[in-house]
C-alpha cells in the first residue's frame, strides 16, 4: 500500500536455566503420588519476533500486523501434583492439580488509531509482566479385558481439565491491567472408546473445548476477540492382514463443527469457517 520497502534488523539473546526435581511415593503398589518442581520455556514464533509490518485490508480497516524482536521467552515455574491407582490388569484412574507461575506472557494487544488517512487497527505481540495457570486433570483409561469373550477387546479413556489463569499489564488498557489468559479453555473433554484386539485395532475419539480469549483489544473490553469452543468426532481403525501389512481407514472431523471466532459476545461474529470432513485410507507394508 505504501509502496515502500524498507529492510529492518533486530537482535536478542539470553541465557537461562532449568532445574528439576521429582518426588515418588507409593503407598501401594497400585496407588502411587507424584510431585515436581520445574522450570519450563516458551518461546516465540519466528513471525512474532521478526522486525516486519505486514498491512491486510479488512472492509474499510486497514489491520497493520508488526513484529517484535525485543519480545522475551516467556518463564514458567511449575508446581504439579498428582495421585495415580492403577486397575489391574491394565488400566489407571488418577487426578492432577498444577500450578504455573509465569513471568513475560506474551499476547497479541490491538489498539484503533489512523493509517495512511484510514481507520486501521495496529496488532503487535507484547509480554505481561506476570501471570499465573493452574488447575487440575481427571483422566480414567482402562481396558476392560473383563468383559466375555470378544468384548474383552474393548477400552475406554476420558479426561477432563478444568483451567483458570489469568496475566497482568504493565500498563492500563481499557481500565484493564489484568486479563484471562488468551489461548486458554476454561474448560476441556477428551473421549475415546478404543477396540484393540487379534488384527483389528478401532477407536471413536471425541474432544471438546470452551470458549478462549484470542487477541486483547487496548481500547475497549467489548471488542476482545474470542474463539468460539468447538468439538471435534475422529474415527481411526486399522486391521492387519498379513505380516508387515496392514489395512487403515481415518475420518477427521466428521461432525463438521465450525470455528468461530466474535469481538466481546457471541452474536458479535467476526470470522466463521468450516473445515469439512476427511475421510482416507490405505494400505500399510512393513518391510
């Protein structure tokens, strides 16, 4: 748009550590607890670091999208937790709970101002100065080789997270200095019944996840930007029919749920896709 191109050059380096240590006890040979301290790293994407200024024109909105290459990795250290019962012969029940300190979330902050004499929207990736995660895992995974005769083949795994977390601003954005963390469901579903037996391998895997913040609008709470929660129905099986060979079939996303993405409420809809379904299959050889 500017027709001007101009080259940019940024620079930045540290150095850390990551130390951990991990905590056993069994007070059966069936019922065991878990803890750690750690230390853990994310870093940025290259596009995020890059010194660019990438200009889209949405409407009449000009959005103007830049790098940072002063943004920093971001530090989490973690508390996790957890007690574990294994189901003979082959099966675990067990409930997590973790805590994540962080320091330098990194979020994506828009702010509304004037470009080239239109209206535009300037997004850049920032860090936060501090910030907080925890929450706690419920899983089950069992195969239930009890069952009679070709039954016994049969398993099942579910697993719910619930997640709370929350980072805080160096300055004031919209009379917000803290916010929920983008990127992060509140709450998440994963479930699957899996048939493993003989040749034949099959499993029906549902996940489910809600609503989560996406990108943090500097001037007005309403105008935040949201990933609509959507769940997703995968089919996967496979049968062997001879050594080193075997039949496979995949279907992915077969409900066809959409991504939505709105600013602030849901009737407020800013992107809507559907992604289709696949379906594939082949066959597998093993030399």
């Amino acid at each position: 748009r500017t027709g001007a191109i101009v080259t940019a050059s940024g620079k930045a380096g540290y150095v850390d550590f990551f130390p951990n240590v991990t905590l056993r006890q069994a007070f059966t040979p069936n019922l065991i607890l878990r803890a750690a301290l750690s230390r853990a790293i994310n870093r940025a994407n290259f596009p995020q670091l890059a010194p660019r200024v990438l200009e889209t024109t949405e409407g009449n909105t000009i959005r103007v999208e830049s790098g940072n290459p002063r943004l920093n990795p971001t530090l989490a250290n973690n508390v996790d937790a957890g007690l574990e019962y294994y189901i003979r012969p082959l099966g675990v029940i067990s409930v997590n709970g973790f805590y994540k300190d962080l320091t330098d979330y990194r979020y994506t902050l828009n702010r509304q101002g004037v470009y080239l004499g239109l209206p535009a929207i300037f997004s850049s990736p920032i860090n936060a100065r501090k910030g907080e995660l925890y929450g706690v895992e419920l899983n089950w995974q069992q195969q239930l080789s009890f069952l009679p005769g070709l039954l016994g083949g049969l398993g099942v795994f579910a697993n719910y997270t619930y997640t709370q977390g929350h980072a805080t601003f160096d300055g004031t954005y919209g009379g917000r200095s803290r916010f929920a963390l983008p990127g992060q469901s509140t709450h998440m579903w994963n479930a699957s019944v899996f048939y493993e037996r003989g040749p034949v391998n099959l499993r029906v895997a549902y996940t489910k996840r809600s609503d989560y913040l996406d990108e943090i609008n500097a001037d007005n709470p309403a105008l935040d930007l949201y990933w609509e929660g959507r769940g997703q129905l995968d089919v996967t099986g496979s049968v062997q029919l001879m050594k080193g060979i075997n039949l496979f079939a995949e279907g992915k996303n077969l409900t066809n749920t959409p991504g939505v993405r709105y600013f602030g409420e849901r009737f407020r809809t800013y992107e809507y896709e559907k992604f289709g379904y696949s379906i594939f299959g082949g066959v597998r050889v093993k030399l």
